[in-house]
C-alpha cells in the first residue's frame, strides 16, 4: 500500500505534480473530479486533460488519472518517458558513467 501525500485544505485544487527527470514538459495543474462526472461528460474532461491532470476519484479516493496529449508529439513522449526500456537502458547508462566508463557528452 503506497502512502498518498495529503493536500492542502484550503485550495485541495492547487497540488502540482513533480516534473519527472527528464522530462521536457512543465508541471501541470491537477483537477480531482469524481468517477460519475467524468462518465457523464468525459469529451469535456478529455479537452480539459490536455492543459491538466484530471485525478478521477471513487468514493472520495483518487482512482486514477486521465491524461490528455495535444499532439501526436506529447503522446510520443509520454510513451517514451514510461517505456521500461527506454527507462531501463537510461538507468545503465548513468551507471555506466557513475564507474567511468564511456564518454560523457562535456568531453565529446
């Protein structure tokens, strides 16, 4: 079971995701809106999406996160920041580096 961090209860709409290592796109803002809004309506929730994390919940809890792209560019990245081995081949690379090995891009 994962911990969730608590929100502010003056502005429960004001949380902002942390900005994942190398990740080219800015911190969105993040809307929490409960399962049977989003069924009633999800093209609007999915045009909202594109400028914000809507945080869907089920009966009060966060369930899940509807995340819109913009573009065919925004969909390629969200894949590439979250293919395991993508991820994988990064992490062995830094690791690489970390015991001297290869050629860091300051000395190429």
């Amino acid at each position: 079971m994962t911990l969730q961090k608590q929100q502010s209860r003056s502005s429960p709409l004001s949380g902002r995701t942390k900005r994942k290592r190398g990740s080219t796109k800015k911190a969105h803002q993040r809307r929490v809106v409960a399962l049977a809004e989003i069924k009633d309506d999800l093209s609007k929730y999915l045009r909202l999406a594109e400028e914000e994390e809507i945080v869907i919940t089920r009966h009060g809890r966060a369930a899940g996160v509807l995340i819109g792209f913009g573009s065919e560019e925004d969909w390629f990245d969200y894949r590439l920041e979250h293919h395991p081995e993508f991820l994988r081949r990064i992490a062995e690379a830094r690791a690489a580096l970390r015991e001297g090995h290869g050629v860091r891009l300051e000395d190429a």
